[in-house]
C-alpha cells in the first residue's frame, strides 16, 4: 500500500530543481560568504543573486530581505525587535500560530496588553478600531489550519501608522501572489520547506529604515540584524522553489481547485456529513479543514495513518497537544464538529489518482469509526 502525503501545511517535499540548485555550493563551492577568497566571493555572488531574486518576487528590495532559519526565528525576531520598550497594545488575532501567540504571550507577561481582533464564522479577521498606545500589530497573510485569507491591507489602512505591522506569511508565500510593498506591512515572514524548499532556511522582510532590535549578537552578517555564517546552499534552494512556486501559480492554483472540488466532493457523497472549516473558495485552494461528526479526530487520525493517508488535526507545532485547535474554537465552532476536525493540505506535485485513492481511505475509515461509536452506544 503506498502512503499518500495530504500534510503539505507541516511541510513539503524538496523540489528536484531546487536540490539541483543546491548541490554546487555543498561540495565544490562550499565557501563562507565572509571569506574574501575565491571561494567566498563565489558563495557570497551565490547569496546575493538569490537575495535579488526572493526580493524580486516578492516586490521588495533586497537589502529588505533578512535570511533566517525559519518562520519561528523569522516571527520572533519581528515581534521581539519591532515592539520597543514603552508599554502599550499589541493588537492580534486568536488564530495566529504558535510561534506568532507564543512571543506575544511573553511580551503580555512583560506588561503590554493584548487585543485579540474577532474572528468570523469562516476564520477570517476583522478591523476594529484601535487605541492610541498600540505599539505593535501581529496578522497573518493566510492561515495555517483552513487556508482563509486575512484582509491585511485593509487591516494595516485601518491601524493607518500607529504602530508596526508585522505578517507571518508563511502558510501564503508561494501559494498566492505577495507585494510586500503593497500589502504595506512592516515586516514579513517567509518559510522555506512550505513551497517545497528546503528545510532549515526563511527569511523576514524588515521595510528599509525600519529600526530592528537582533535577537542575536556576534557577527556584521546581514548588518548585524541577524548575524551568523548564511547558509548558502539553503538560500539558494529557497529561491529556487520560490521561483518555481511562482513561475507555476496560475498553473498550481487550477490544478488545486479542481484536487479540492474532487476530494470535497467525493467525501462529501460518501462520508456524509462532512462539514468545511474555513471558506470555500475564496481561500488558499490547496487546504482543507474538515470535520466528520461521530469521529474523534485523534482516533481517525490514527486510523488514517494505519491506511495510509497522512494528514493532521493542527499546526505540526501543536500537533502534540490533545487540545482542540483555537483556531477552530476562535471561529465559534460547535463542539462535534470542533472535536472532529481534520487538515488536509495538498500539493501540486500530486496527481488525481492519488487525491482519488486518499479520499477512499478516508470514507473507509470514517465508516468504520462511525459504525463502532453507534455499536459503543
């Protein structure tokens, strides 16, 4: 039986292009960008020319772009390094995720309230009004768990220059078009192995001038906003992916409508009810939270990773908790669909026989769980 992958939203499988961009520059040009010899400078044309590029496709310029190794890092940095040091708000929503909620709870038990924004039915954030002593904004692009679309530059109009704006956009970069210039947000959050690059490398975008406060200290790397040798061969194997990601969207975007339309619609005629967390499409076309009522979500996780088919209840940073997920709960879901709830995130790389094979396990096992609680009771 082959396992089939429906967690690309945890992470995804390195694009063959981008190893092959990568390969030079872990053997035969494996330089520290620092050096001054040869090697070094082919290593550091290496990491600008990719800097070049990411900026490139995301509308900004390159010295805006910082090089991290990862969301959490990039996420922590912003909020750590934007937030000054006078009291004050920060405004949020419910439905961030955890490397977003965890550095603001600190930040709350350091003495700056917290304003969480309200959230709809279908998870997406609302603007309200926000006070005079906001020192800080955290929403993100799209969200992790049901793919909805946050309306970021409407949020950032409406907080009109109180405070910075920070946007973990790592469930959206190469899943949709992204100006940083446009969407007017301080910063920007990025993540690699999300579209298809490899693990281990982000980046956060800072708007130029903007004072940043580093995390770390003990190097002139990146004019010391986050210093530390930059990985080279990740970053170009993240730009590379990025690249494709984008090159492909119109393409990867039809292709993931019609996987969702087939899926939904094969659960949705044989696994009835089966009830859709998020919107339907005006998100992200490659997510999907769904609940199957009469199913405990740990043990159909269980029973589908038995069958072969690999997905989720949350965000793989929170997967280990036996909690519902907030993002859920913050959408005032009823409790048989909250406790129910399942992620499926696809990938462009799959094809419609798999999607088609998946969604069959996924009725088998849901049948079965069904037919064993009515058989408990």
């Amino acid at each position: 039986m082959n396992a089939i992958y429906l967690d690309n939203n945890a992470t995804t499988s390195l694009l063959p292009a981008a190893w092959e961009a990568m390969q030079p520059f872990l053997i035969e040009r494996a330089g520290n960008p620092a050096s001054t010899h040869s090697f070094g400078r082919q290593a550091r044309r290496a990491l600008e020319d990719a800097r070049e590029r990411i900026a490139d496709l995301l509308d900004a310029q390159p010295d805006e772009v910082i090089f991290t190794s990862g969301a959490t890092e990039a996420n922590n940095l912003a909020l750590f390094g934007l937030i000054g040091n006078a009291p004050g708000t920060i405004v949020t929503s419910p439905i961030e995720h955890p490397c977003v909620l965890e550095p603001i709870r600190i930040l709350a038990e350091k003495g700056h309230a917290l304003k969480n924004l309200p959230v709809s039915s279908i998870g997406v954030v609302a603007a309200e009004p926000s006070s005079d002593d906001t020192r800080l904004a955290a929403v993100m692009l799209a969200n992790h768990e049901t793919g909805a679309v946050q309306p970021i530059e409407a949020l950032v109009q409406q907080l009109a220059g109180k405070a910075p704006f920070h946007c973990d956009a790592a469930a959206a970069a190469g899943k949709m078009l992204i100006s940083f210039r446009q969407l007017g947000v301080t910063s920007l959050t990025i993540s690699a192995h999300k579209f298809h690059g490899p693990k281990g490398v982000g980046a956060l975008l800072v708007q130029r001038k903007v004072k940043l406060r580093p995390m770390l200290h003990g190097g002139h790397q990146q004019h010391g906003k986050r210093p530390g040798t930059e990985p080279v061969p990740l970053v170009v194997g993240m730009a590379a992916a990025l690249e494709w990601s984008l090159q492909n969207l119109a393409a990867h975007r039809a292709q993931l409508r019609d996987l969702r339309r087939r899926f939904l619609d094969y659960l949705h005629h044989h696994a009835a009810p089966v009830v859709l967390n998020g919107p339907d499409e005006s998100g992200l076309p490659h997510a999907l939270n769904l609940s199957f009522p009469g199913c405990q979500a740990d043990a159909l996780l269980m029973s589908l990773d038995l069958a072969g088919v690999a997905c989720s209840t949350g965000s793989a940073c929170s997967s280990g908790s036996l909690l519902p997920s907030p993002v859920l709960a913050a959408m005032g879901t009823t409790d048989d669909v909250l406790h129910s709830a399942m992620r499926f995130s696809l990938s462009p790389l799959q094809t419609a026989a798999e999607i088609d094979e998946a969604a069959r396990r996924i009725v088998r096992c849901v049948q079965e769980l069904r037919q064993a609680r009515g058989a408990d009771d």
